[in-house]
C-alpha cells in the first residue's frame, strides 16, 4: 500500500512538471506569437509587402532649353529601348542571351551587358539596347512571350535641332559616371539616366533633370512583375529660356563655315548674350545615345579641335583690338590727348631693338584718332613705353580681359593679362621693357577669349556699365557696377573705332555696312603665331597652322550702340580681309532682325 502511495506522488510530481514545461512552452509560443503579430507587426507587414511589391523610380522627362522667341534649342523625343528584369539568375542570363541574338549584338556589347546583369539586383531592370529601328522592335516583341524578364518601354532621347551649329553651347547629355553620383539621389543610379556633361546641358544640369516618379508592382515569387498597383508621375524638369536668338545662331554657324573660329555677340546694355558660336563643331545628337568609336577619334583627330569650345577656351593674342585700351589708358593718364603726335617711320627702336609697324614705308604723324583708324603699330609702341605695364593690365582688367566673364558655362578659360608679377610666378624671368611694348599692340604675353573681346567691346560702347554676359534675362533689379572712365575720352576712342570701318583710310572700310541709318564702328587684329614669319609675306603661301590669327571687334549702331561681337578666325591671315567681312554681314543680320521685329510689333499694336 505505501509504495502504491509512492508511485502516485511520483506519477503526481512529473505530471506536474511536464504540465509546467507545457505550459511554459505553450506561454512562450503565445507571447513570441503575439509580439509577432501585434508588436512587430508593422515590421513584418512591411517586410511581406516588400516580397510582394517593388518599387520602381520612373525617370522625369528633361526640361526643354528654347531660345529668346521659344524655339527649342534642345527637346526630348521618345524612342523605344530593350530592357530585361532580373528574375531567377540562370532562366534571366538566358533570356539576355536570346536577346543579344535578336538585337544583333556585338560580343564586346554582350560582355557589358553580362557585366551589368552579375551587378543588378533581383527585380531590377537593365536597358539591353536603346534606339530600337522597326525591325528589331518587331522581332523583340514577337519573341517577347517566350522571354521571361524581357520588354519594351518607351524613352526619352536628348534630340538638338541645331546640332553643330550650337554644340559647344547647349551641350550635351551622357551617361551617369561614378565621380557624377551625389548622396540622396538615387535617380541617378536608374539605368539610361542621362545628366548634362556640357555647356548649358551641364550648368543648368539640376534644374532641367525634373523629379522622379514612383511605380509600385506587384511582383511574383521569381521577382517578375505582375502588375502595377500604383502610379506617382514624374515631375518634368524647369525650361530654360535663353537669351540667345536661334536664327542669328544659325546665320553665324554658316557664315563660319569652312573656318575655324568664334562669333559672340551682345546686347551692348545688359549684357544678353544673343550668338554664341564655334566652328568647327561636333554633332552632340550622337552623343545622346552613345557614341561610336569611329565618330569618337574623327573629333579628336581633326587639327581644327571641334571638341574645344573656342568662344570661352580658346586663346588668342587679341593683336591690334588691344589698341582701344592703350590709348584709353594713355589717355587716362595724361600721358594723350587729341593734340598728341607720333611719328611713324615704320618702327620704333628700344635700345637696339628693332619694333616694325604693320606699314613698312610708315604713317607719318598720327594722332590717337589716326593711330585707332589706321592701326598704326608705332603709336601704341611709343604710348605703351610711356606708360609702363601697369596702368595698361589695369585698365584692360576693368574692359573684362585677364579673368573668367562668369557666364554659365563650364571650362571657361581667363586669358592672360601679364605684369612683373605674373612673369615672375609663370616664367621665373624680371620684367623687361621690351615686354610693355610688345604688349602694346597686343602681342606678347597677352592673350584673350572671343568672348572677352565681345565684351570689351560691349563696355567701350557702352561708356557707362561694366556689363558681364548672360545667357539668362537680367532681373529687373539686378545692378551693373559702373566703368568709371571719363565719357571724354571714351569718346574719342569710340570715333577712333567709327574711323576704322567708315573713314577714309580705314583699315576695315571695306566692310561698311550699306547706308547710313546703322553704322558700324569697330577694331581689326592681325595677332601673330608664328615670329620667324617674314613681313609682308602672302598668307596663303604658307601652311594654315603658321598663318596670322584674324580678328575684328565691332558695335553697332556708332551713334547709339545696342550690339557688340567679336570675330576670330584661326589661321584667318588677317583681320580686314577675313574677319571684318563676316562681322558686316553678322550685324547685316542683326539689322535685318531688328526691322523684322519691329514690324511685327508694329502689326500687333495696330491689331483691335
């Protein structure tokens, strides 16, 4: 009986004690499930619906870049593109495979691509082929059923109508690089985007790019969508309208053709930068959609450099343009007036050195009038050696020579006004006499952009305001730090310059304008590249790489300028016979323009 009783506590206390283990189980599985359900639910509700919906950024269309009148300068068309879904990694490889095929891709193509697919995560899509002609689209999309992950979408390519003939200014779009990606925007990282890598495309880069929209898709399990269960679009990138005037543009473009050189031309006032062009240029429509190799070395092979913006980084001597600022600073300081005489013999000594003038047999005595319409080189040797280097860096500074104008360009080079200082820091040699008079008549050291020389002649025909170029309108209270130059002397050169094209003995009288309503006045150059170059020789008898650099700046109308440019042609031989030409007809245009939107003006007003 009492070991009855024994083996019932026993029994008793190990049912007890597998009842508490149980229960203490069944406690633990009740509370891990409820911190599963109800404290952590959020957590794995989110993770579930991340299993079963991607999301997806859908890239913004790109803002379009129009000229002063609306007319596009760089649009958006819409293409088609082969793209491919990563689902299960080796049915996928296959269908990139299959499609390599039907695409006609090249092997040095499909490694890329191969590179690419290893690197995309599960659910993403890569672009296989942009730019899909009929044919290949057809095919692809035949074949479609029997490829998993594979599709068709419909994109946007950077299209230039312009092309060539406003390249370096607009730009260009190209590819996402790894230095190009910035924190906090993954639209970047989304395959095809496309940034600005050029000219205007690149300095209004983040207001054109818009802001991305969102897809959610409900995916299955091998990572393949199944439908779209919601929509956010895109928020299209700003238009940017310019100052620029596409027809002028595109009369500068052609006018330059078969040369190597820049036009910029201004609004004399403000600054607003109307034409801006370089020539050669290079098509940047290939570059939208990836550029050939072949195209690729055709640019970098050409001795004409199409890939260099030569408006803002191109370097010239500005030769006998420089003129204006020497005898504005002789002017300046007293050391000139109207009444103030030099005689020309056909050079000018320093010690022993021999400094010849353009005109071997001399101009006699000039004064600064006769010296600016004649170029006469003697003139400006003697004010320069007057006057020192330094007033004549100081007063080509304040005209906007020797640093970058600031306009919204990227890569704009600052050209070079020399001094002691500059000599000693870059060439490690004193100063030297001989170098402030070969800076004055700008040669030497001195070197400046196309569009420095625009805008120096914009100031000396303004006479008020140090206007700077914008390719954007003004705003209203925007303010123009004034020139503070004596409007008596400013005057005098400005009919120095009105003598050139419209006197007598003018150097540029060849290329008056037709009629007397709209007169132009303006400064030839002839800067020399190579020294050994005997004078007087024909320019044409010697290769194209050794001849004189050609320039001409100008403004218009003389007697109330509204227009200033600048002219250079590489190579050109000289400024009267090829660069003044292409000015005249240059401001021809702007006339031409001008009555053109003054009528319609007219039109409009009379209109009830």
């Amino acid at each position: 009986m009492r070991k009855k009783n024994e083996r019932h506590h026993l029994l008793t206390r190990r049912v007890l004690v597998l009842g508490g283990v149980k229960l203490a189980a069944v406690s633990t599985l009740i509370g891990r499930l409820y911190y599963l359900q109800f404290v952590r639910s959020d957590t794995y509700r989110t993770l579930a619906e991340d299993n079963r919906v991607n999301l997806q950024l859908i890239p913004p269309p790109r803002g379009e870049i129009l000229d002063t009148n609306g007319v596009p300068m760089a649009e958006n068309q819409t293409y088609y593109k082969a793209v491919l879904t990563k689902g299960d990694k080796e049915i996928s490889a296959q269908t990139l495979s299959r499609m390599a095929e039907l695409l006609e891709i090249s092997p040095q193509e499909k490694q890329e691509l191969d590179k690419q697919f290893a690197a995309l995560w599960k659910g993403r899509t890569m672009t296989v082929r942009e730019s899909l002609d009929w044919s290949k689209l057809s095919r692809l999309e035949f074949h479609t059923p029997d490829l998993p992950g594979a599709g068709i979408e419909s994109g946007q390519a950077r299209y230039y109508p312009f092309a060539e003939m406003a390249a370096h200014l607009i730009g260009n779009v190209g590819s996402v690089e790894k230095k190009d990606l910035e924190p906090n925007q993954p639209m970047l990282k989304l395959p095809g985007f496309k940034i600005g890598k050029s000219g205007v495309e690149k300095s209004f880069d983040r207001r054109l790019r818009g802001t991305a929209g969102l897809r959610h898709l409900e995916v299955n399990a091998a990572g393949l969508a199944v439908r779209e269960l919601k929509r956010q679009e895109p928020e299209p990138g700003e238009n940017i309208r310019l100052t620029l005037d596409s027809r002028l543009q595109e009369f500068c473009a052609m006018r330059l053709q078969g040369e190597s050189g820049s036009v910029a031309v201004m609004r004399v006032t403000t600054g607003e930068v109307m034409a801006l062009c370089t020539i050669p240029g290079f098509d940047p429509n290939r570059f939208s959609t990836g550029i050939s190799h072949a195209y690729w070395k055709e640019l970098n092979d050409n001795p004409k450099n199409p890939l260099i913006n030569k408006a803002i980084a191109g370097l010239y001597p500005p030769g006998s343009t420089f003129k204006m600022l020497v005898g504005l600073a002789a002017l300046e300081k007293g050391i000139a007036n109207l009444h103030t005489h030099v005689y020309c013999p056909g050079s000018f000594y320093l010690g022993r050195r021999q400094f010849k003038c353009w005109k071997p047999g001399g101009h006699g005595s000039v004064n600064v009038l006769e010296a600016l319409s004649q170029s006469c080189d003697v003139y400006f040797y003697t004010m320069a050696q007057r006057l020192g280097i330094e007033p004549i860096a100081d007063i080509s500074r304040r005209f906007g020579l020797g640093a970058p104008t600031g306009i919204a360009i990227p890569d704009e080079k600052g050209g070079v006004i020399p001094d002691p200082e500059w000599k000693r820091i870059h060439r490690a040699e004193p100063w030297v006499p001989g170098d402030t008079v070969n800076a004055g008549i700008g040669q030497g050291f001195v070197l400046t952009t196309p569009l420095q020389l625009a805008v120096m002649a914009a100031r000396i025909a303004n006479g008020e305001f140090a206007v700077s170029p914008q390719l954007t309108a003004l705003p209203r209270d925007a303010v123009i730090p004034p020139l503070n130059v004596a409007p008596e002397h400013l005057d005098l050169i400005r009919t120095g310059m009105t003598l050139v094209v419209n006197g007598p003995t003018g150097t540029a009288r060849g290329s008056k304008l037709p009629g007397e309503d709209f007169i132009m006045a303006g400064k030839t150059g002839t800067a020399q590249v190579r020294a050994l170059i005997r004078q007087g020789v024909d320019q044409n008898t010697i290769p194209w790489e050794h001849r004189h650099h050609a320039l001409f700046v100008a403004y218009a109308p003389a007697e109330a300028p509204r227009y200033a440019m600048s002219v250079v042609i590489e190579h050109g031989g000289g400024g009267a016979s090829t660069a003044a030409p292409i000015a005249r007809d240059i401001m021809m245009k702007i006339r031409e323009l001008e009555i053109e939107g003054q009528k319609k003006e007219e039109e409009a007003h009379a209109k009830p």
